[in-house]
C-alpha cells in the first residue's frame, strides 16, 4: 500500500509538471522520457545508469540479457540514425529494457516476485524522470521569477570572504585541465549516485528485498523538493548576475576578477531562459549525500565518495553557479533530508524528530539571514562568517551524533545471545 501511494503521489506530480510545461509551450518531463522510446536520448549514460538499478533485482544470467538486449536496441536505432541523418546518441535500448522489464512483471509474474521487479523497474525510471522534473522546474522558475535576489546573497557572501570570486580565478588558473576535469564531474552527478547506489544494492537479488534506506531514495526527494526553494528564493548565480554570462542583464561583467559593489541589496530584474536553480546548491546537496552514503563503502568508494564531493564544491563556487552561502545552505539542506529518510526507514524517535527540527530551522534562518541582514553580515564578517559556518556545523554535529546512536542501538539488537554452555544446567532454587 505504501508503494502503490507513493507511485500515484509520484504520477499526479509528474502530471501536473507536464501540464505547467504545456502551459508555457514546452515539453514536461512525462513527454520527454517518452521521446526517448524513439528519438534520440538526452543522456544515454543517465539511461543506461537507470537500468543498472533496474538489474538489481536480476539474476546474473537475466542480468547478462537484458544488457545484451539493450546494447543490440540500441545498435539497431543507431544504424538507422547514420542511414537517414537523424541526430547520434544512444540510449533507447535501455529504456526499452526497462519498460519491458515492467510488462514482464505485470504479465509474466506473482506476488512478492512481480512486486520486487516493478520496484526495480520503477527505481530505473524514476532516476530518469527526476534528471527531466528538473529540467522541467528550471524552465517554471526563469518564467515565473523576472527579479532575482542575487545582489542579496553576493551582499551576504561577504561574510564568508566571496568565495565564489576566489575559487573561480582559481580555476581559471588551472585551465584547461582543471576546467575539463571539473565539468565531468559536474555534469555526471547522477551517474555517480547510480554506481554508489549500485554498490548498496547489490545483495538485493540474493535477499529478494530491498534496503530499508538507500541513497537514491535521497538523492530523488533532494530533487524533489529543492526546486520549491527556488521559487521562493530566485537566484542565477555569479557569472549570470556580475559575469558575462548574463550579457545585459548582468549588474556588471565583473566575475571572477573584481569583488561584487558594495551599496544597498534590491531585486533585479532578468532573462526568461536562466534556470533560478542557485538556493540551495541541490549539487552541493547531492554531492554530500553522495559523500554519506559512500562512507560504508570499501576503500576505493570511499575515496570517489571524498573526491566527488570536493571537485563538486570547487566547480560550483569555481565555474561561478553559486555563491558560498548556496552550498551552506546546500548541506543543511541534504542533511535535513537525509535525516527524514533515514527516520521514516526505522521509524520515528525522539532523536529523529528533533534532528529534523533543527535542521530546518537552521535553513530557514540562514534563509532569512540573507534576505534580511545582507549589509549587517557584510558590515561585521568576522562575526557572521563564522556564525554561518557554525549554523552549518551544528547541523553536521547533530546528525553525526543521532546516527551513531541509531547505529549503536541497531547493533545492540542485533548482538546474538552467547551460547549456554553443554551439559545439564543446575537448577534454580
């Protein structure tokens, strides 16, 4: 029942997606996966990364199949591209994988074995329709949202030094390796969370369940629910508001090289195309959940886990996508929802409910802060930069401390009792 409630929650948000997209002249996120039956895919590393999620729940032999049946797909399509000159990319056969794994589970199986591969259906496509509901609120917030508030938060960045500024001449001078290796890992976010979650998926073919919690299951309620911050908080970021980026609509061409104007914060008006997608950094939030969930990996995913969360943070700040108060208000973020996910999988404590509190008022307040006390934090950096770090901190701290209690108690329950001893046992007087 809760799966089936989920699905129609999902499924009515998606529509109603669709319809918003519709309005404005566009694809929603309903019609663009189904254009990927036929036409060219957007990212075919996205879709393939979806049917490895799918395949947990395979044998290995079904497993070597359904990869066969999806390379020759899409072999087939590709052929027929290069024979008429339609656009090259790949990735249909994958999606077709996946959809025909869904009818094999409604026609072909019962009970807890139909269940078990339409999870592992819905998990593929779900990886997928999040990568285009994003696109899909983007295009809402640059039509709904003509002022932006960036000269508030490049006014509060102050506090925390103008990081974005430091970081981009940084790797402007590492260019061109730093750039392209920045970029990859930029762009190939999802790609990443689909290996870690692989990795914490792979024993459920052989337990026939699913984990309880996982990282994908984050990763889609991050995407979920971040983009509403975005219409309350319309932000495009430093090399859109003060670089080149933005052409006329920019404050100035001032990004990386000279530190943003001093002077009273306003709204200003911009462009109907640049997504508002900077408050909160979902990349910063995406990469820290990443960083979490790799940290019970072995030695190598552990390391991918540090990287992929570290370049992560210098490309946002350093291609000029955020400033320094985005990617704070990006780990509270990730840690707030992460700790809703991890509670709602084991159920509901005291502990959970207070982590969930605090986490929430922090991002509402670093919220506030910005929009509010812009000039004051500028005025007085050396008191609200740390006082900033230390909002974020305390967030961190908090969720280490009631995860390593959850921990603690689970492997207490688990602890077996110590075997009695052989031989009859004296009786009890």
């Amino acid at each position: 029942m809760l799966w089936s409630a989920a699905g129609v929650v999902t499924l009515g948000f998606l529509v109603a997606l669709e319809f918003a997209a519709r309005h404005y002249g566009e694809r929603g996120p309903l019609t663009a996966q189904a254009r990927e039956v036929i036409f060219a895919p957007d990212s075919g590393p996205l879709l393939y990364a979806g049917l490895a999620l799918t395949m947990v729940v395979l044998t290995w032999r079904q497993r070597l199949v359904a990869a066969g049946a999806a390379i020759g797909i899409d072999v087939v399509f590709w052929l027929v591209r290069w024979a008429v000159g339609a656009d090259m990319n790949f990735g249909n056969g994958a999606l077709w994988v996946v959809l025909g794994c869904a009818v094999v589970a409604v026609t072909r199986r019962t009970g807890g074995e139909r269940s078990l591969l339409l999870k592992g259906s819905g998990l593929g496509l779900l990886l997928v329709a999040g990568h285009k509901t994003g696109d899909t609120w983007l295009l809402i917030t640059s039509e709904t949202r003509k002022a932006v508030l960036d000269p508030y938060v490049a006014t509060a960045d102050r506090a925390l030094g103008d990081p974005s500024w430091l970081v981009g001449r940084f790797v402007e001078a590492t260019e061109p390796v730093g750039g392209h290796v920045l970029h990859l890992v930029y762009g190939q976010l999802p790609l990443a969370a689909a290996l870690v979650g692989l990795y914490q998926l792979r024993h459920v073919a052989a337990e026939r369940r699913f984990p309880s919690h996982h990282l994908v299951r984050t990763f889609l309620v991050i995407g979920l629910l971040g983009p509403a911050v975005y219409m309350i908080f319309p932000v495009v970021g430093p090399v859109f508001a003060y670089g080149a980026d933005g052409g006329q609509w920019a404050v100035a061409d001032l990004w990386p090289h000279t530190p943003p104007p001093g002077g009273a914060p306003h709204a200003i008006p911009f462009d109907d195309i640049t997504p508002r997608n900077c408050m909160p950094s979902l990349h910063t939030a995406w990469a820290t959940t990443l960083f979490i969930h790799s940290r019970k990996g072995s030695g190598p995913m552990r390391f991918a886990g540090a990287f992929w969360l570290v370049a992560t943070l210098t490309a946002t700040l350093g291609f000029g996508y955020h400033y320094g108060a985005d990617l704070l208000a990006g780990v509270v973020f990730a840690l707030t929802v992460e700790a809703a996910m991890r509670s709602f999988a084991r159920g509901w404590d005291r502990a959970g409910v207070v982590l969930l509190a605090h986490g929430t008022t922090v991002f509402t307040v670093l919220l506030v802060s910005y929009r509010y006390l812009p000039e004051r934090m500028a005025e007085h950096p050396w008191v609200a930069g740390p006082l900033l770090v230390l909002a974020m901190a305390s967030v961190v701290l908090g969720y280490l401390r009631t995860t390593r209690r959850w921990e603690s108690e689970t492997a207490a329950v688990r602890q077996p009792e110590p075997p009695r001893p052989a031989g009859p046992q004296p009786e009890l007087v």
